[in-house]
C-alpha cells in the first residue's frame, strides 16, 4: 500500500449541541468524539493525519496528547462548508494518496476505512472512491447517484434533490472518500457554493471526477454513517461504542454481566466479572480473576489480581494489591494504596493512606493521611483526625497494632509496632512498640439502680401524654 495521508473534518462550532465545548471533543465512552476517528484513520494504515479545526487549542492539545506528532492541525476561518475545508486540510498532503473523514463519525471501523483504501486498486478506478450505506430511512443524508450501468454519477444533498426518484434513493453518503490526492485538489479548487445553502461542498467532488472516471462505492456499515450533531446522537453513538468495549472484553475472556459502562481506555485481565451497573472509568486496569460487584464506580485506579470489590465500592486514583476485599460501601479517595490482602469494610474511608498487607479496617472508619502497618487491625468507628482546620498531618501505625474501637487518633501520631490502643481512647501522644494506651474515664456501676431509673422515665412519659 503507498504512501497516505488522512485528512479529517473538524471545523465549525457544531451549535446543535447547545454547548460551550467543541462538538468533536465532546465524550463517548471517556475519550472525544475526535479521538475515534483519528485513532480508526492511524489502524487503516495512514501514516499522518491532518486536522481541519476552528482554531481552537483544546483539540491542538487532545491531538498532541493522543497521537504526538504524526498529527498535525490547520484552520478553516470561516467555516464555509465541507469542500472548503477539504480543501485547506488537502493542501497539507505531501503523500501520493488521501483519505477524507469526518471527526464527527466516531463509529467507523478501520477495517472500513482500508476497504475504501483499497477499491483504489481496481484497475480504471484508481482516482476516488466513497463509503455509502443503504438506509431505509436516509431523509437528511446526501444521496448516491448512478447512471444507468449503475456507476456513481454525482452526490447530491438532501436540500437539493430534485424529483421523487431522487427521493427515493435509498444509498446516502457516508461522508468519507479515498482518492489520488491531485485529483481531489484539483476537483476541490472547481467546486462553487451553488445550492441550497451557499456552501463549498465536498460531495461536489463525485460528479466533477465521475465525468471522466469510475468512482467506486464501498458499502459501509450504518454505525459508520452515525455521525454526531446533538446530545440524542451523541448517547446514542455511546451506546453502540460501550457495546462494542463490552464485546472486546468478553472475548478477551471477562464475564461481562448485563451492560456496566466501560471506558476505551480500561483494561481488564482474564477471568475477571464485571457486574451490570458498574461504571468503569479512565486510565483504570483491573486484574485477573477479580470480582467487581453491582454498583462499584472506578476511576484512573490499578487494582490487582483476584481482588473482591464488594457493591457499591467507590475507588478514585488509588492502587488495590492482589487479594485485597473492599465493601460493601468502602470509599478509596486519591492516592490510597491498599497492599495485597487488606480488608476495607463497609463505610470506611481512605485518603493518601496506605494499607499495609493484611491489615483490616472492616467498619465505619476516617483513614485520611495515613500509613497503616501490615497486619494492624483498625476497629469500628475509628477516626484519623488529619486536620486541624488549617494543617493535614500523618497518622502512622505500626505493624500488628490493634486499635480499639471508637479511638480518635490525633495527627500528626505514631502507633508503635504491636502496640494496643484501648477502645474508645483519644490518642494525642505516641504510643511506643507494644504498648497499651488506654484514654477513658473510670466507669462507676451503681447496684440495684436500673429499675429505679426505668420508672422515673415512664413517669415522664406519662405525664407528658395526660398533657
Ligand atoms: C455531510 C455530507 C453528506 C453526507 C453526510 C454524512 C457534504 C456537503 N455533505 O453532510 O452528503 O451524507 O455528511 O454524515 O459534505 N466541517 C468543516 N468545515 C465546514 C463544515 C463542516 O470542517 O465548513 C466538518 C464538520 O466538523 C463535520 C464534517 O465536516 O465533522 C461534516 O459536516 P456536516 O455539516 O456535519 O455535514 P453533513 O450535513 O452531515
Ligand atoms: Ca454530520
């Protein structure tokens, strides 16, 4: 295959979408509408893209970071229409040879695009091809027209069809073309905005090249056609991109349940389940045989192998060792490391704290700021006070050190190694290796009282009912 180069439309503000954001950096499954397309142009073998924008310095930026530099930018100022922007991206091609696409079709496969490549082969049709699709409804989209050999003969828009037959055509234009790219700058510099809406079509191209030869139509998929122009397309394209992530895992070997949403850029190993409403979010790796329950929402997070996540486990920019079992309800914000077979239970939360190896804090616990040693147990209802209301200090316990329930640990502390905190202790001086700190007041029991006490409530109660 020569040399090509893949020009993709990006320009104007996309105002269907009612939003201050850029139509083409809008987000399907956590990554921009834009990256897609781009990504589908690079796996049908381009070698460089050029990106026809608005100017704008978010898709400079998504583009750089994505694909670095075998991606370049231009600016179309004003926006007047797609030959027009075809036509400043084209003049950037050096290669022999160009594919046009649209950053607003996200559903295209690559394998798509080198099909449309490669019609380029065929003896006498080397000059342009185009996707189209059959539709039973294509109202809005530009219809393919042939001759009476049934050879594709020009493009013509919705707005500008001119008899019932016309209407009737049921093959649109998926607004996606290969061709020689002197032959496209050439029909480009031709084109004139005489129609409907005043402007430079690059569907224009089909007809001008058609006059003196064959124009190829590849059949594409209709997801391809799918492009995106307001919020309805735009879950709608979601839907079919989280379908088709939730097959590229179940073939690699994940049991995927039902329909959770994972994001393109997450990886799961083998033997992993996924639960029906988990949400699975950014740069996240899950490990091999791990169980993620209903309900768990993941972001930017590497959790281990053979992992529990329990329902409605909660986990943000955090790491999760082998073995570990989180929830129900346990909440991991920032940068929390818990080592591999640490327990966290329900409604324990953990902030830049890490847990060491076997460690368990199974209820109701603040670990905010922490350093947990391997195998300590934290009880129920402990609190690391981390802040002082200006200050975040650390809470650091020694390995194997209980501590009892209810205790608040006063940062910044230190809990020896194997040291026991008595429960209900407010700890405010550290505590030395195997040492037992024990904070409350003495406890009085005073004989025979209970009845006594019993009895002067209900006569309170009573009393306020006669009332
Ligand atoms: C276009 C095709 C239509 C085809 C349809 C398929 C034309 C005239 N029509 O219509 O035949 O059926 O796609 O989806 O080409 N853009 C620019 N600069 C501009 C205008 C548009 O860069 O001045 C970009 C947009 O960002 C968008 C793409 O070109 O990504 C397509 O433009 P759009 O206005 O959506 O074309 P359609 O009306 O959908
Ligand atoms: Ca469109």
């Amino acid at each position: 295959m020569s040399r090509l180069t893949a020009v993709v439309l990006a320009a104007g503000l996309g105002t269907r979408m009612k939003s201050a954001l850029p139509k083409v950096l809008h987000p399907i499954a956590g990554r921009p509408l834009l990256h897609y397309a781009v990504r589908a142009a690079f796996d049908a073998g381009v070698e460089r893209a050029v990106v026809v924008t608005s100017g704008q310095q978010q898709i400079d930026e998504l583009l750089a970071r994505d694909f670095g530099d075998r991606v370049r930018t231009v600016v179309q100022d004003p926006p007047r229409g797609t030959g027009d922007a075809a036509r400043v991206g084209v003049e950037q091609v050096e290669t022999e040879r160009v594919l046009i696409l649209c950053g607003d079709t996200p559903l295209v496969r690559a394998e798509e695009l080198s099909r449309l490549v490669s019609a380029l082969e065929q003896p006498g049709a080397e000059q342009l091809s185009l996707m189209t699709c059959t539709l039973d409804s294509p109202h809005g989209y530009g219809r393919v027209l042939r001759d009476a050999a049934g050879r594709v003969s020009a493009v013509r828009e919705q707005r500008d069809l001119t008899s019932p037959a016309e209407h009737a055509v049921r093959e649109v234009n998926a607004g996606m073309y290969a061709g020689k790219t002197e032959v496209l700058r050439r029909a480009l510099a031709q084109i004139q905005p005489n129609n409907a809406q005043g402007e430079y079509y690059l569907t224009d191209v089909i007809a001008l090249v058609a006059r003196s030869s064959q124009v190829t139509g590849v059949l594409g998929h209709s997801d391809a056609l799918l492009g995106v122009n307001d919020r309805a397309q735009l879950a709608e394209a979601e839907e079919l991109m989280l379908r088709r992530i939730r097959d590229r895992h179940a073939k690699n070997g994940v049991t995927v349940r039902g329909a959770p949403r994972i994001d393109d850029r997450v990886e799961i190993a083998e033997d992993a389940v996924i639960e029906a409403t988990v949400v699975l979010r950014g740069q996240t790796r899950i490990g091999k045989g791990t169980v993620v329950d209903a309900g768990c929402v993941i972001e930017d997070s590497s959790i281990g192998d053979g992992v529990l996540l329990k329902p409605y486990t909660v986990v943000s920019s955090s790491n999760v060792g082998d073995g570990a079992q989180l929830g129900p309800f346990t909440h991991l914000r920032p940068k929390s490391e818990i080592e591999a077979e640490a327990h966290l239970g329900n409604f324990v939360e953990t902030k830049n704290t890490r847990v060491g190896r076997g460690a368990k804090a199974n209820h109701l616990a603040y670990l905010g700021d922490g350093d947990i040693g391997e195998r300590a147990n934290v009880g129920a209802g402990t609190i690391f006070c981390n802040y002082d209301g200006f200050n975040k200090h650390r809470t650091v316990i020694g390995a194997d050190a209980f501590i009892g329930s209810d205790s608040q640990l006063v940062a910044p502390i230190t809990i020896g190694r194997g040291a026991y905190v008595a429960s209900g202790t407010t700890v405010v001086s550290d505590v030395p290796e195997d040492a037992l700190a024990l904070g409350r007041i003495k406890q009085e029991n005073k004989l025979g009282y209970a009845p006594k006490l019993k009895a002067r409530f209900a006569a309170i109660k009573a009393a306020a009912k006669k009332a």
